[in-house]
C-alpha cells in the first residue's frame, strides 16, 4: 500500500506523536508498504529512512494548509490517509477536523492520541468536542490507542469503523556503549545510597508533578535519602501551555527546597534515556487522569522492564495489575506516593518481580504488531465491500 501520514509534529521535533508516527512508519515499512509523511516545517531535517518519505511543508496550521494537503494526497497517489490527531500538535487549528470531508479521493483513518479538545474561540463550549466528534465522523475509520476512549466512542452514532490499537514504546530498551550502571549514576552525582526515582516525559499539568514533587518533600522529611532523576526535554514542541506549566514546576521545586535532590537530563537521544531509566531503582508516573496506555511515558517503562510507581486508571485495565506489573496509587496524593516508594525501597524482591512481569508485558505492544493491525485495518477499509 501506499499510506500517508498527516502529523502535526515529526522528529526532530520533540513531542509523543511524532515519534509515535516514526516508529509506525518504519514498521509500515519493514512489511513492505511505502510511506508518505505531511507535516510541520520544524521538521525539515528529518532522518531521512528507506520508504519514508518526508514533506515538511506546513508552515502555519491554518486553512490554506488544506489546498497543500489535498495536493499532496493526489500528487503521492495515496491507498489510504492516516491523520495523527493531537489537537496540541496541530496548534489546536480548527481545519484539521473537516479534513477528510475536503479529501474525497482517498480513504482517511483518524488515529485519536487522546479525545482532548481543540480551542476553536472564546466561549465555544461544546462545539469543542463537537468538532473532534465531527473529525471522527467524516473519517472512513477511526483508531482510539486506549480502551477508554474507543468506550466513549462506541455511545456515538454514525461513526463509520473503529479499532482499538494501543502504542508502543517509543525507546527501544538499549544500554550505552561500556554501559555501568554504578558509574552511571555517579555521575549525574547520585550516592550508592540514594533511593532514585525517575520520571520520564514533558512537563504538563495532567501528570502530577506536583503530587510528585510533594512526595519527595515527604520522603526526605522522613529520612528516605530520595533523588529525583527528571529525563527528558522540559516542553516538547507542541504545546505552549506546558512552558507556563514549567514555570510553575520550577516555583514549587524552590518552595519546596528540592533543587539540590533533583537532576535533569534535558532532551537526550534515546540510548542516553534508556541509560537513564536503566540507573534508577523506580519510576514514578502519577497521572491526574489514571494510567493509560495511551502514554508513551509507560510504555517506554514497561519495555525497559522499570519498577513503575502510577495511578489508578479511570477504566478497567486488567493487564495491568498492582504489584504485579506496577504499583497503582490514587491520583493526587502525595502521601500514597511516598508511602509506595518507601515500601518498593524495602522490597527489593517484589521490584525485580515487577521489572520482570512489566518487560513481560511490553511485548504485547511491539511496534511489529502494532504496525500489522494497522496495516490490517486500513486493508479492510480498502475492499470493494466496504462502503464509503
């Protein structure tokens, strides 16, 4: 098949759906299909990769973008159109959600991150989730990565086809040339002693860093020698509302006295991340909104096999058990968190359990697989008894 792509980021821009639309693609690839990227300018100097090929042609996510994606679609000869919906990656423009409606020569699969909604203008209200309600409705089908969206989807009427198909990681679990573990973590300037707990991910106000940043507080208060091993970039490239949300981080981290108990990686290629979630004892992912696997965040903890600290989902997921897998934790209670660090710490048994039951896990959800569902599904809109 020839398959495209419409992403609102690709790397080397930072941010979860554009390195989730690499991973794919290159997967896309490896079973023989060609694919064709349309995305952001920022994102011109792209690795290049056999089969993937790139227009970094969108300069502003405004209207006039349609007549250049409409373009693109006919110029490539596409099977099928595959649009990454994030409203942050698409600067939360109003277009992408009538996109397929102005493409009526080739099959459209909407891929939902998450069912977020876009700002369209002040005091629109409902219209909000009426537009990715339409988005997902003119679509000739819809993938929801996590079970809880494709549930809220499955009560609205006229949506034509859909499919749950999960990510995956976004790291590939690989040590460092002359790995160490002990050298590693000495030199971001932790002690033998100190209990590491990492968190991996851009700073936004849905993963609860301040209930995070609390239960450190609490931990050292109580004379658990706690570091905090922040990898990654602090923003990403999508959206502006997480540099607001760092400010308000860096505030907390002064008031709460933790500057000199805290490392921060920066954004670092992923051999250095795997490195770095490799050298702490634990990790910590206290979602606001419960566990899912629509973060990229957990799975790259699953794959590598972490001791993964994280919340309660607000859905069932009964593959993913409590001290089994993880240890789950009620949303916003720094006093949880604390108390489970400081039990995982004197459990070194149930922690290489769990690493060993996570990276377990994580091969559910392999970037093969993945691409062969989605590969299937678009091959099932494509039969000439399927009706558009």
């Amino acid at each position: 098949m020839r398959i495209g792509q419409v992403t609102g980021e690709y790397p080397p821009m930072q941010g979860g759906v554009g390195a989730y639309t690499l991973e794919l693609s290159k997967a896309l690839v490896a079973l023989g299909h060609e694919v064709h990227v349309f995305t952001d300018h920022r994102a011109a100097n792209s690795t290049s990769h056999d089969n993937i090929h790139v227009m970094a042609d969108a300069h502003t996510w405004g209207w006039g973008t349609l007549s250049r994606i409409r373009r693109w679609v006919q110029a490539q000869k596409l099977d099928v159109l595959n649009i990454q919906y994030q409203a942050a990656a698409y600067n939360m423009a109003a277009f992408v959600h009538i996109l397929p409606v102005r493409l009526d020569d080739v099959y459209v699969v909407t891929t939902f991150h998450d069912l977020l909604v876009p700002y369209l203008f002040p005091k629109a209200g409902p219209l909000r989730y009426q537009a990715v309600l339409t988005l997902a409705r003119s679509s000739d089908g819809a993938i929801l990565t996590n079970h809880g969206d494709y549930e809220r989807l499955l009560s609205v009427k006229s949506i034509a086809s859909m499919q749950h198909i999960p990510i995956g990681s976004n790291i590939s679990p690989r040590q460092p040339p002359g790995y160490n573990r002990v050298v590693w973590r000495a030199a971001l300037g932790f002690h033998p002693s100190d209990i590491v707990v990492s968190y991996f991910g851009f700073l936004n106000a849905s993963k609860g860093i301040e209930t995070l940043l609390r239960a450190v507080r609490t931990n050292r208060d109580n004379h658990l020698p706690v570091k905090l091993l922040m990898i990654g970039g602090r923003t990403g490239t999508s959206d502006p509302a997480n540099i607001v949300y760092a400010r308000e981080v860096d505030e907390m981290i002064e008031e709460l006295d933790l500057n000199d108990h805290i490392r921060w990686t920066g954004f670092v290629d992923e051999t250095a991340v795997s490195g770095h979630l490799m050298a702490a004892d634990m990790i910590a992912l206290p979602y606001r909104d419960g566990v899912s696997f629509r973060r990229g965040s957990l799975m790259a903890a699953l794959a590598h096999g972490c001791v993964i600290i994280t919340t309660y989902p607000e859905v069932d997921m009964p593959d993913l058990r409590s001290d089994h897998h993880v240890r789950l934790i009620p949303p916003d209670s720094p006093t949880a968190l604390a108390l489970a660090i400081e039990d995982l710490a004197d459990n070194p048994g149930l922690c290489t359990a769990m690493g060993q039951n996570a990276k377990k896990l994580a091969q559910e959800f392999t970037w093969d697989k993945i691409a062969e569902r989605t590969a299937a599904y678009y091959e099932t809109l494509l039969q000439p008894s399927h009706q558009r």
